[in-house]
C-alpha cells in the first residue's frame, strides 16, 4: 500500500527532534510497503531552514522514504502571528502537492499543529481514501490551558476546527491513554492507542564514548540531563531554581540538551544567576541521543503544573528508560503510572524546585539505586513501549482501514 503522511515537523535520524514518524515510515517501508511524507524546510527544534531549495524538493531516502519538503514561512520559534501564517501556508502547499502524489491508499494526518490536518482531511476526500488522524497533543486545549492561546473567538474558532477534524476521521489514533476520552466526547468514532516509545535496539550497545562530558569539559559528576525543546510549558525555570539550590554541589550538574523558543531568555537568567552547574548543549540528530544519554546519569522530563499534562506521554521518558537511565519526574498523570509501575525512576511535584533539587541530590547519593532504576526501566521498555512493535501496531491499523473501505466499495 502507499501511504501519504502530512507533518510539518517530520525529521529523519540525521535532524534534531522527535522521529516517531521516521522510525515507523521506515519500518513500513521494510515490509514492502510505500512512504511519502510532505513536510516543511524548517526544524521544529531549531526554526532554522533545513538544507533544501525551490518550493517543494524531492528525495527518497537510504531506508526508501520519500520526503517532500515543502517552501513556507519560517516561523516555528516566532510570535503567535508568524507561527500562524506558518502553519496555513505549509497547508495549503501541502494540500496542493499532495494532489501531485500518485495513486495513494491511505492519508495520514497528524496533530499538532492543527492545519496540517486539514489538509490531510480534505485531500482523503478528493483521493477518496481512508483519513487516519493521529494526536499527538490535545491542541488548543494544551494552548489554552498554559496561556498560549486567549482569545476567546480564536479558542472558538480552534475548538470548531478540532472537532470537526475528529468527525472526519475514519479512525483515531493517540500516542496517550490520557488522550481517549478527550478526543471521543469531542466526536471521534473509532480511538485507537498507539503510545510513544522508544527504538529499544538504538540504545543497546552504545560505544564507549563521552560527547556530553567532552563537549562541556565533564569528569565523575552527576549529570542530570533534559533533552528535549526549550518552550513555555516545558518549564526549564524550575530547573535553573533547583540547580541555583545546588551551587554548592560541585559534584552535581545539570546540562539542557535542544533547543526552542525559550532558550535564549533562559541562557540569560541562568548567566544573571551566575548558575555555573547548569549548562546548554545545542540540539544533536536523534541518531546521536543515545551517546548523550549514556553519557548522562539520570534524565529528566519536566512539564508545567497544569492539569492538562497528566494526560500525556513524553517520548523523552522513554528514551531515558531505554538508554537504562533513571528518570526525574516532573510531570504528574499517566506517564507517572508507566515510571512507577517500572521502577524507572522518581517522582518530582511539578513545578517545585526545591523538591527537584532534593530527588537530584538523593539520587547522587545512591548511584547503585540509580543505575538499578536505569536498568529496570530498560528492561519494562523492551517489553511493552518497544518502537518496532508499536509501528506493526500502527500498520495494522492502516490495513484494516483500507480493507474495510474496499469492502464498502465492492
């Protein structure tokens, strides 16, 4: 079958970000099947322009991925504005290019950001095949809940559009059990969960080398590590609050590996602080997140204190447990029944930095509890959040959705 994936901020191995889709599109392709993915020139992570020319640019990659970077305004780490005018002229390209794809089975939409899957929606309609809506953060809610979004007719217009997305799936997919019940009084028919996780085999065997130490002059300390983007509702304030309660912990240090809208603001306040147990790492590809992590001695996941995040599955916890590292755990809800039914980690009240420093200094402490944490987590990853199973669960998905349209049709 061939699949038509529309996501904005779709990035490969080798590019900085989340590669949930890139792993699966690959997986798809492995099993003989075709992959084309319409995404935009610019890193989510980074907002910089990927290396790519013309309005629409064309490759197909070693794995058999074809990708189609589509031209539009940079815009990720701008202002609210810019990041809409962003978002509606990648759908309309994308719309467009997507009636220049041949044949397709299958239409594949993600969320968010929401246009994209509008896009998908009505191009499933002019194909006549199958829309398969997958969210991967309950948008505008989130937006709403942190601040990002206030005006009441946007909200208005926004929780609309949402639902009207839900109705014109044929199916919906979650990455979250948090996200079920959301999505379903919203007007989705058929939920389906296909959680984040991580590619255990990526982790295993990682070469003896130390590009997180080296690369910020490093030597025994316990090293605390966030990997992930540097936004408003990740929260990265109560980090630099908890290593200022630190300073006089030489032997503890904190290193935010990514990138994001905040992170220069944060660059600033910690050099104001004078926050020398803190350092910034800038964003790696994914296929190097796992030297950085085995470099590290605990992770940490961290997200705003607001009742919408219980509902949600950080992608970085599962790389953090299947790298065998314990997890700091800011973050109330769902994923903290997955860390504490694995013994992956600690749970940390969100938003409270003296609580953040005392877990960190506990766990420098008690290095053999941490690595025995670590490999508990490795080992509940392997079984039940390992990426290769989750995408055969995915294709299954797709194969019953095409077949129950051909059935229709017959």
């Amino acid at each position: 079958m061939h699949i038509l994936l529309i996501h904005q901020a779709f990035a490969a191995l080798d590019e900085a970000g989340g590669t949930r889709h890139y792993e699966f599109a690959r997986s798809f392709v492995q099993q003989g099947h075709r992959v084309t993915v319409i995404t935009g020139q610019s890193s989510y992570m980074t907002g910089e322009r990927v290396n790519a020319s013309g309005w629409i640019e064309r490759r197909v990659d070693e794995q058999g991925v074809e990708i189609l970077r589509c031209r539009s305004i940079a815009g990720w780490h701008a202002s609210f504005l810019e990041r809409l005018v962003n978002f509606i002229t990648f759908m309309l390209l994308a719309f467009f290019t997507g009636l220049r794809v041949g044949e397709v089975d299958l239409v594949w939409g993600t969320t968010p950001p929401i246009f994209q899957a509008v896009s998908a929606a009505v191009l499933s309609k002019f194909r006549r095949v199958p829309f398969l809506l997958e969210v991967r953060d309950l948008w505008p809610y989130f937006a709403v809940e942190v601040g990002v979004l206030r005006n009441p007719l946007l909200i208005k217009a926004s929780e609309w559009l949402e639902r009207w997305l839900y109705r014109q799936a044929d199916e919906v997919v979650v990455n979250s059990p948090g996200f079920i019940e959301y999505v379903r009084v919203r007007g989705a028919r058929i939920v389906e969960v296909v959680p984040n996780g991580a590619d255990a085999a990526m982790f295993r065997d990682i070469p003896t080398r130390h590009p997180l130490r080296q690369a910020l002059g490093l030597a025994d300390e316990f090293v605390v590590l966030y990997a992930g983007a540097h936004g408003m509702s990740n929260d990265l304030g109560t980090v630099l609050a908890a290593a200022d309660s630190l300073r006089g912990r030489p032997d503890i240090r904190f290193v935010l590996l990514g990138d994001g809208k905040e992170k220069r603001a944060l660059q600033e306040r910690a050099i104001s602080m004078g926050l020398n147990n803190l350092h910034f790492a800038t964003p790696v590809p994914k296929n190097q997140i796992p030297l950085w992590i085995s470099d590290a001695d605990a992770g940490l996941a961290i997200l705003q204190a607001v009742e919408a995040y219980k509902t949600t599955y950080p992608n970085k916890v599962f790389d953090y447990m299947a790298a065998g590292k314990p997890v700091l755990l800011a973050i109330d809800g769902v994923i903290r029944a997955v860390v504490e039914a694995a013994g992956a980690g600690v749970f940390v009240p969100p938003g409270d930095p003296e609580a953040l420093a005392r877990a960190v200094a506990n766990l420098a402490q008690q290095r053999d509890r941490s690595r025995s944490m670590g490999q508990a987590g490795r080992v509940y990853v392997e079984k039940h959040f390992n990426r290769g199973e989750l995408a055969a669960r995915m294709l299954t998905i797709m194969e019953k959705l095409i077949q129950s349209r051909e059935r229709e049709a017959a």
